[in-house]
C-alpha cells in the first residue's frame, strides 16, 4: 500500500483533477530480480494524470515509482516524467475531456469525449490509439479477478452501477455489448433527485463485493424503510452508501439468492445484491469527494 506520508516533494504539487492508478510493478518492469520488498510483497508504482489537459503544463503524466538508488542498497520513492499523452495538446480544437479510464493488463486506458480511447503500456511507455469508441464508464472501472470483470458507474447513467469486459481492448477492438451490464435501483424514492454535479462512485472490497456512493437532493421530504434517519424537503444534500455483492453463473444455475439481474445474451448470468444501506445528512460532500 502506498503510504501518503512517504511521497516525494514532486508529489506535493498535485493536478487539481488528476487521474490516479496504483500498478503492481510487473517482472518486466520491475528488472531481473523483480524489485521484492523486504515484506516479499512486489513494488506498485502510482501513475498520475492531469485530466485538465492544460496545454502549457510540459508535465502533465508522472509516475511515482518506489525502486532502488542505482548506486545504493536502499529504496526511495522516484518521480519519473511520462511521455506527454497524443491528446494533451487538443483541448484548444476540441471539447476534449477524459470520460473514463481503467488498468487493462499493463495497459492504462483513458476514454475521451470526441478523441475515443487511448492505451499507455505502463512496460514499454508507450502511446497508442485503442479505437474512436468509449468505454462503457464513467470516470475509474476497477477490475475483479473473479469474475473477470471490469466494475464502475454507467456512462449512460452516473447513478448507476455497471459491468463490462474490456479484454477486447488489448486486441485493439471495442467491449462487445453483449457483456455490458448495468443495473437500476428501484428502491430509492421517486422525489430524490440525483446531483448531476457529482457522479457515484464504486470501491472494490475484494470477493466480489463492492460499496457505491450515490448523491441526491431531497426535494420531497420521503424516507422509506431501507433508509436511515429523518428526511427533509428542502434540496438538502443526500449520500447513501449501498452495499453490493455480485453474483455470476449460468442461465439455468440455481444459487438461492435474490437480486437484480442481467443477461449477457450467451448464457452468462450477472446478479447484483444489495446488503445493506445507509443514509447520510448535512455531510460535508466536498470533504467525502476527497477521500474517494
């Protein structure tokens, strides 16, 4: 885990909106003896991306590498310039903004609005063009290894968990829409409304299970019996914190549980289970948006 207190300076001066990943260093990248901590655990790398795309920003893609001195036994955190992105210098032309981005093998892939997606091979520290489409998130998909599956918010809508294999992106064609599932909520009430100012978020919890962060404003003054605490009809700022647990198995396969289901069309069944919720109020949502 990468310990905030230990960054270098470089890492002082942060992008305002910067895309963040952590790497699991790879043999390949890691040299002949595979950089092991002293723990055995393999070195991870945290790749940083200012998605403001400013022109007049020389630096806009690091990488902070925790590696070897080349003339000491001891590590310290490295702060390495990345070759500028091919789509840093078309924001002046074009409506240019990075709408999704995830790790796909060694490969961080960035979808943005009117360029498609690109792919930067964190091995080779290359740029390539993936293709002129989208993936099918909004802002960062996480991968589960179990399900081999990719999990964040829909595109189509930023309240909204979604699933999607994005293999397909390493052979240079596009997710294929039979294995992209999204699924509703019709729990919630009707006189919530969503803050179209801040999209939901999705945290892996491993195993399978996942937490979404959804934000509303109560313009109705509801509350039901799978909420907690008073409600109020004045536009105030809801977050709920939804539990979520993902199921997979075939059209015919019986596993007793209950939940909202999607069919990829070639007999693969995706179910998605909510737990648990919680409801929060007068919640400083700025203060939550930075923690996520």
């Amino acid at each position: 885990m990468l310990d905030q207190h230990a960054l270098p300076p470089c890492a002082q001066g942060l992008p305002r909106r910067p895309l963040r990943l952590s790497v699991p260093c790879s043999p390949a990248a890691a040299g002949p003896e595979g950089e092991q901590d002293q723990d055995g655990g393999s070195s991870s790398s945290l790749y940083i991306l200012d998605t403001a795309l400013d022109p007049a920003n020389a630096t806009p893609f690091e990488a902070l590498i925790w590696r070897h001195f080349t003339d000491g036994d001891y590590k310290a955190w490295h702060c390495d310039a990345l070759p500028r992105p091919p789509f840093a210098d078309r924001q002046r032309d074009l409506d240019v903004s990075v709408l999704s981005y995830a790790m796909v093998g060694d490969a961080i892939c960035v979808s943005l609005r009117s360029l498609g997606t690109h792919c930067f091979d964190t091995v080779s520290r290359t740029w390539s063009l993936a293709g002129d489409w989208l993936m099918p998130f909004s802002g960062k998909a996480e991968y589960d290894p179990e399900l081999k599956l990719w999990f964040g918010v829909s595109a189509g809508n930023h309240q909204l968990p979604c699933a999607a294999d994005l293999s397909p992106i390493l052979r240079g064609h596009a997710p294929k829409k039979q294995h992209h599932y999204v699924w509703g909520d019709p729990q919630l009430p009707g006189d919530w409304l969503p803050d179209l100012l801040k999209p939901a978020n999705i945290v892996s919890l491993g195993s399978r299970r996942f937490c979404i962060i959804n934000f509303f404003r109560d313009m109705g003054g509801c509350c039901t019996s799978c909420m907690d605490g008073p409600s109020a009809a004045d536009g105030s700022p809801i977050v709920v914190f939804s539990g979520l647990e993902v199921l997979a198995g075939n059209r015919n396969g019986k596993d007793g549980d209950s939940g909202k289901e999607s069919d990829s069309g070639d007999g693969l069944r995706i179910r998605m289970i909510k737990h648990k919720s919680r409801l929060c109020r007068d919640t400083d949502t700025h203060s939550l948006e930075s923690v996520l």
